[in-house]
C-alpha cells in the first residue's frame, strides 16, 4: 500500500494472551456498544479447526457477525500482509454499514503490521525454499532448529523450536543472504503504515500469571476431548498432513504427536499445557512493547465498559 489511509470513525481493539477472556468481553462489548468483530487471530482463520483454535462458537457468532474466522483452508498460507488487507477491507464495511469495528485476538504481529505497517519482504530463491524443506522432512526439525540457534541465535531466543513456519523463514534469510534475520529486522526501513486511526482504543486484558495459567489448565483439559480428537482424525484423513504449519500449531501437533503414538494422551495433555503457558508469556512480553494499549485487569470488565463508552461518546 503506497498511501495511508486515513480512518476517522471510532475502532476498537480487544488484546491479551490466550485463555484470558477475550471472547466472553468481545460479545459484551458488541451488544452494549452495536459492534462487529474482526478476529485477529492467526489460527481463526483455517476452516475446519475449531476446536484447536477455541473460535467463538456458532452460536455466539449467530449474536453479532464476525470477520476473518473461516476463510482458508488449512494448507493455505496466510500471513501478516493478508491480514491488513483483509482486516481495512471488513473494518470499512463495518463503518459503511453504522457499526463500530472491533478488533479482537491475541497475534501481535497483526496488530503492529496494521497499525505500524509491514517491513519489506526479504526475497528467497524457491529453490531454496524446496531444498530446506526436504531437509525438514530428511533430517527432522529439531536438526534445523539446532542450526537456526547457531546461525541466529537471537530470532532462536524468541521463536518456538516447534514454530515450523518461522524456523524455515529464518534459515532461509540466512542462507540467502548471509546475514540473521534479526540482523535484516534491526536494519530494515518500514513501509508507510497502510493505515492511520485517529480514534482508536486500544484494551488490554491481564490478570496474574497463576490465575492465567489456571485458566490455561482448565480450557486445556476441556479441549482435549474426544470431539477435538476427531477434528484431527478427519483434518489428517482429509489430506491436512503434520508439516503444514497450521497443523504445526499449538494443540493441533500435540493431539498428532498423540495420535502417531508419540506419547501418551496425558504426556500430550501436560506438554499442551506448558507449551500454551509459554506462548501466553510470549503474547505479554510482545504486548508490553506498546505503549498504547490502556491494561485492565480481567475482573473489570465494568470498567472496560465504562471507559469504552466514554471513549465512543467523545467526538
């Protein structure tokens, strides 16, 4: 995008880490204040996985309509860039029609890339794109983790050895261009952002991190059910194989790694919940880099509510 757009009517933005709430305010929010809601979540957007992703269910989207959930299918790759687009094109349908945007989720990333724009693309041979996945597939992951954490040790500190899709860009940069990601990330210029809000809030939900991870345990614990089992079953039938990076994710490569008799339901069920801790841990120290965000613990969702109202009221 080469000009910034300009958006002068009210949006909401809705963040916090995983299990802490999002969903049940989302809804509040868009009955009190006549909202629509843009899923700004990097999972929510495969068809077919919805258990593994905890969508809002269909009843719940049948209340106010949501964008951005059910929109590739899990082979598909769909990344930042995508989202901006897709996200101005529902956020000025959403104005257009007399509604307040609100945008909800837990990816980062998406965030920073709409409101901040994207850094340009690094460009990679595809022959070196099919060459390291061959070695995926030869020499395994943790292997290729091993060499990301020699060649780039800093990307490494803050990308998941399982994180699949990530592991494989930084190799690539490397190998392409000799030099780390993080190096290319420190040097790069941004674009011009695509878009500029000049009423926008932006919420933020915390709690302390014991009561997070209670709430991590206990939506752990009813996600790994038989249905999530056979949500698995019928995306690995279907042809949605383990190395897709959707199939990568958290929940969906533990109930694989179960279903391949690489450990045991509860083995499956306890590395779930740890990695799910970890990834909320990344999402808080992401979040925390923004200045912008007002932080509400999650038991004042009045006050969200309030201070919400009071910000739509002021011209």
């Amino acid at each position: 995008m080469s000009e910034t757009k300009r958006i002068t009517s009210p949006v909401l933005v809705l963040i916090g880490p995983t299990a802490i709430g999002k969903t049940a305010l989302s809804l509040e929010m868009a009955a009190r204040f006549s909202c629509e809601i843009i899923s700004m979540d990097s999972m929510q957007v495969y068809r077919l996985m919805d258990i593994g992703t905890a969508k809002a269910t269909v009843e719940e989207r049948s209340q106010v309509p949501h964008y951005l959930i059910d929109i590739v299918n899990p082979d598909d790759q769909y990344d930042a860039a995508r989202f901006v687009h897709d996200a101005l094109a529902a956020v000025e349908e959403i104005i257009k029609k007399g509604k307040v945007p609100l945008i909800t989720g837990g990816t980062g990333l998406y965030l920073r890339a709409l409101l901040n724009g994207l850094f340009e693309e690094i460009k990679v041979p595809e022959s070196l794109r099919h060459a390291l996945q061959l070695r995926l597939e030869q020499e395994g992951r943790e292997s290729l983790f091993q060499e990301f954490c020699r060649v780039d040790p800093e990307s490494s500190s803050r990308i998941h050895k399982n994180d699949t899709q990530r592991l494989l860009r930084g190799l690539e940069i490397f190998l392409a261009t000799g030099r780390p990601w993080s190096q290319h990330l420190k040097e790069q210029t941004k674009r011009q952002p695509p878009v500029h809000f000049t009423r926008l809030l932006q919420i933020g939900l915390r709690t302390e991190r014991s009561i997070l991870y209670d709430r991590i345990k206990l939506r752990t614990n009813k996600m790994m059910c038989p249905a999530f089992q056979q949500e698995v079953e019928s995306l690995l039938a279907g042809g949605y194989g383990p190395e897709l990076s959707s199939m990568q994710s958290i929940g969906y490569r533990h109930m694989v790694g179960y279903l391949q008799g690489c450990w045991d339901f509860a083995a499956a069920t306890t590395s779930l919940i740890q990695d799910t801790r970890r990834y909320a841990k990344r999402q808080f120290t992401w979040f925390n880099r923004s200045e912008d965000i007002r932080w509400y613990d999650v038991d004042q969702p009045a006050k969200v509510l309030a201070d919400a109202e009071h910000f739509l009221q002021v011209e």
